[in-house]
C-alpha cells in the first residue's frame, strides 16, 4: 500500500506536469507567441495593482519570464513546485495551478498572454510567501499569546532571483531550511502512508490500566497498536511481557509522560489517537517553523517548549542541559506567550515585584479580608517608599483605586528564588527559580502565572557562565552569598526561543508529540483549514 501511495503521488503530480508540459510546447509553436505591440502595456496594466510586480517588470522593461518558449524551464519548476505543496501542508488549491496551465492554451491575443504572464508572477509570489514565512500572516490575532510575527518577504527579491538564478534551486530555498523541517516533513508521509494501509489498527479499551504481566484481548489489541506505531517488532505474545514494557515506556516518553512501562489511561488515550490527529499536529508545527524564517537561532540558544514542559541549552545543534519547566495556567492572562529574545543578565537574589493583575485580583481581596495578610509583601508607594499598613482601610480600594505596588524582598521563600534569567521583554516573562518544588513531579505542569519556573535553575546558571568563567560556580556563589539583590551580565546575548511545538523530532529520529494544553494547535489548524489546507483522504 506504501508504494501504491507514493505512486498515486507521483502519479498526480506528474499527470498535471505532462500536462503542463504539453500546453507549454503547444503554446511555444503557436502563433501567439509573437509579439504583439499591445503586451507591454497590457503588462504594465496587470502588474499595476501589485508594487512588487509593477516595480519587477518596469525594471526589466516588461520582458516577460513565463510566457515565451525560451520560459519552459521556470515554468515546470513552478508547476512542479506548486504540485508538491500539500506536502508542504499548504492550500494547494489557492494558486491555481491547474488553471494557469490550461490557459497556456487558450491563449487568443496579447493581452491574455500580459495578463496570465502577471498572475504566474503573482503565483509565485502567493506559494513563496505561504512556504516561506506561513499561511498564516498574524498569529496573534488567533490567540494573543502568539506573538510572533511572520518575517515581511523582500518579493522583489524574490522575483529577481527566479528569473536570473536557477528557479528550481529558488524554490528549494523557500522552506525552512533547518533539519527539523525536513524530519517533520518526512513524519507526515509516513503518517500518509499509515492512512493509506487503515491506520493504527483498532483501539484498546480504555478500561483501567493495563499493566506488566496482563493477558487477554486488550493487551493482544495494545501489542497490535504498538507494533502499528512503530514501537514493537513483530510478536505473537498475548502476555505483557518485558517486550511489550519496553515499547511502553519508550512511547511514554516520545509523548510526554511517565516513563512507568503501565499503559494507564493517559497512556491508552494517547495510543488511541487517530492518525489525522498525528498529521494535524505535524502540519501546524511545520506552519509554526515557517513563522520564525528570519530568526536568529544562535549557534547557543534557549529552547523552552511550553507544552514539553522543558527548558533546554542548545550549543551548536546538540542538548547541553536540559530542565523541567512549569508554565502558565491556561487561562487568559496567564498562559506563557511564544515569542524569541534575548538573555541578557541573571538576577541574583531578587526581588519580587507583583505583578499588577496579581495584586489587584489576588491580593487586594486578602486585603480586604485581614489587613495582615501576605505579610510577606510590602507595599510600596509611588515613589517608592515602603507604606506600613496599619490604619489603612483596604476596603476602600478597588482594582482601580488601589494606589500600591507589591513588592517580595529577597529570600529562601521569595517566589522568584534565588535567581532569574532576563530577557527584557513587554510581556515581563523570563525564566526563574521557584521554592516550591512539589509541581515539577507532575506529569502536567501548567500552574504559574506565565513565567517559567526551573527545576534546576544553579546547574542552567552554571551552564550559561560556563563559556566567560573557567569557575562559573564560584562566580554565581560570590554573588550568591552577599544576601542582596545584584545584576550578573552574560558577555554574550543569549537567544531565547518560547515556542509551542506539540509535534517535534528528536534526535532519534522519531517525532515526539505533546498534548496542546492551551488549545493553539487547535485554532492554528482551523486558521490554516479557512485557508484552503486539507488532510489527504488517499484510498486503498
């Protein structure tokens, strides 16, 4: 069934290239492809509402690129490219390609052939900026939290470069260019292939866990699944044997839970799930890779995936450290935003500056209730001085009215920790150390107020200063120990990358995938199926 797919692809991507080919030499060797007198205006007139197209083609005095037989090249590059762009997870059906060939054939005067010379440029110009930079042009306006913004394309550049340079090499270069694009990419025709043969195979009742030892039909139906998945060689065994715990634990930790070798509930959820809801994932993440074209990545840079509920150093491609996060609540304002910057410095013995959102809807009410509450917090006043609170009559505040900030002076119990790692941003999120431990055992850990808490904040510390200090322990403990809050420069910026990834290859080659605890995943696809993109319903 495999090869009976890749041969309908093949096949359906080659049948509209013949195709294409063909109206191409016919229209080469037809009497429309001589000049008529009336093209370069017809051009001017097509390309005006473009600035991008109107400039392209004045600079080059209207000589077209599409629509001469000296243009056969650029055209089947373009075809070509176009028919492969659902594996690209795009609206294939927005650029028209099917139509633009058979207008090569129909071509009557001069000015049909300016007007589809401009729409093959506009083609262009519409696949390179969905393949390059995203479907989708305002993440934000899905969820706010999004905050990338797709990078501007120079479309001029673009065009120059695909009229003078190789076209099919151009158009190589569109994509993301990073590995995991291309491993994503590759996941998704194996996810095809799947849909082509049923799928996984039938699901296991969700009954109770089942666990090392068990016989009987749910676990025959778990082996079957695993083996579909790709996580147990071929077996005859009817018994949960060590095997089968094995294939267990190794897919509990490609998707993000307790590597106990028991197919609990959870786990049996998560084996269930359909491939389409595989492929929907794997689509969005490569959509989202598209959003961060222009993205300085750094050779060193912070990975910190929300919904792996991960911190990671990456030093030239490879893990250097890696930490268990906690993450914002899902809830409007306090969901963690995805978005990339830059660390600057590490805080050392900080101070805890409440939010206002905190103060006025947590803390005000405390307030209001006993005076004496969270007397850990001080209050402080508009020029900065620290406000004692007896005789103040909280209840004549609302949110407002009140006229203090907050503020947690440095210690054990701050709710920052003993160190926070900023990268001055307008969403006032950064990375920190937290005294309550407890919430990094859970297995889902979206809990704070959208900072990101770390498990192991002094070793992450230590692995940042390692490349400006042949001590860098020593230096973050003379710090340390002075009690006060005080300012540790990196003498290198840092890129940090908040990104939401629920599909993601490691470095195993498998894709790992993540439940989408705020639901973007979601409201991505729904954005990119308005969009024209559409799962392939391929037929055995």
């Amino acid at each position: 069934m495999l090869e009976a797919m890749r041969a309908a692809g093949q096949r359906w991507i080659w049948t509209r290239l013949f195709a294409a080919l063909l109206l191409i030499v016919g229209f080469a060797a037809s009497p429309a492809s001589a000049q008529l007198s009336g093209f370069e205006q017809a051009l001017a007139e097509a390309a005006s509402a473009d600035p991008a197209l109107a400039e392209f083609y004045g600079n080059r005095s209207y000589a077209p690129i599409w629509t001469t037989g000296a243009d056969a090249g650029r055209r089947a590059a373009l075809f070509a490219a176009l028919a492969a762009a659902p594996s690209h997870g795009l609206p294939a059906a927005r650029y028209g390609a099917e139509a633009l060939a058979v207008r090569f054939g129909t071509l009557q005067t001069e000015r049909d052939r300016a007007r589809l010379e401009a729409a093959m440029s506009a083609a262009l110009l519409s696949y390179a900026r969905d393949v390059q930079v995203g479907v989708v042009t305002n993440p934000a306006a899905i969820e706010e939290g999004m905050v990338r913004k797709p990078a501007r394309q120079d479309r001029l550049a673009i065009l120059e470069a695909f009229a003078t340079g190789d076209p099919a090499e151009v158009l190589r270069a569109l994509p993301p260019q990073m590995p995991e694009y291309g491993q994503l990419m590759r996941a998704k025709f194996d996810i095809e292939a799947a849909m082509v043969r049923g799928g996984w195979g039938p699901e296991v009742a969700v009954q109770g866990k089942i666990e090392p030892g068990a016989s009987g039909p749910r676990v025959i139906a778990l082996r079957d699944r695993l083996i579909a998945l790709g996580y147990l060689g071929r077996s005859a065994s009817a018994s949960y044997d060590l095997p089968m715990q094995q294939a267990v634990q190794m897919f509990q930790l490609d998707n993000g839970l307790l590597a106990d070798g028991v197919a609990g509930e959870t786990t049996l959820r998560e084996i269930n799930r359909a491939p389409e809801d595989r492929l929907r994932a794997i689509v969005v993440a490569m959509e989202r890779l598209r959003w961060m074209y222009g993205t300085e990545w750094g050779q060193r840079h912070v990975w910190v995936n929300i919904p792996d509920y991960h911190a990671k150093i990456i030093d030239d491609g490879k893990v250097t450290f890696s930490t268990v996060t906690v993450v914002g609540q899902n809830l409007k304002d306090t969901r963690t935003p995805e978005f990339s910057d830059f660390m600057e410095h590490l805080v050392i013995n900080p101070s805890w500056f409440v939010p206002r959102s905190i103060t006025v809807k947590e803390y005000l009410p405390m307030l209001q209730a006993d005076p004496n509450a969270v007397s850990y917090l001080q209050l402080i006043d508009g020029s900065g001085r620290v406000i004692p609170r007896d005789g103040l009559d909280f209840t004549q505040f609302n949110g407002n009215t009140f006229p203090f900030d907050m503020k947690q002076a440095p210690s054990n119990s701050n709710a920052l920790g003993l160190v926070k790692f900023m990268f001055p941003n307008p969403h006032n999120i950064y990375l920190h150390d937290t005294p309550s431990k407890s919430l990094f055992a859970r297995e889902t850990r979206a809990f704070s107020h959208g900072c990101i808490r770390l498990q192991q904040p002094f070793d992450f510390a230590y692995t940042l200063l390692a490349r400006q200090s042949s001590d860098p322990k020593g230096l973050f403990a003379s710090y340390l120990r002075t009690g006060q809050e005080s300012t540790l420069p990196l003498d290198l910026r840092v890129p940090v990358h908040l990104v939401y990834f629920t599909a993601w290859p490691n470095a195993k080659g498998r894709t790992e995938f993540r439940r989408d605890i705020y639901g973007r995943d979601q409201a991505i696809y729904q954005a990119l199926q308005n969009a024209g993109v559409a799962l392939p319903s391929w037929q055995s």
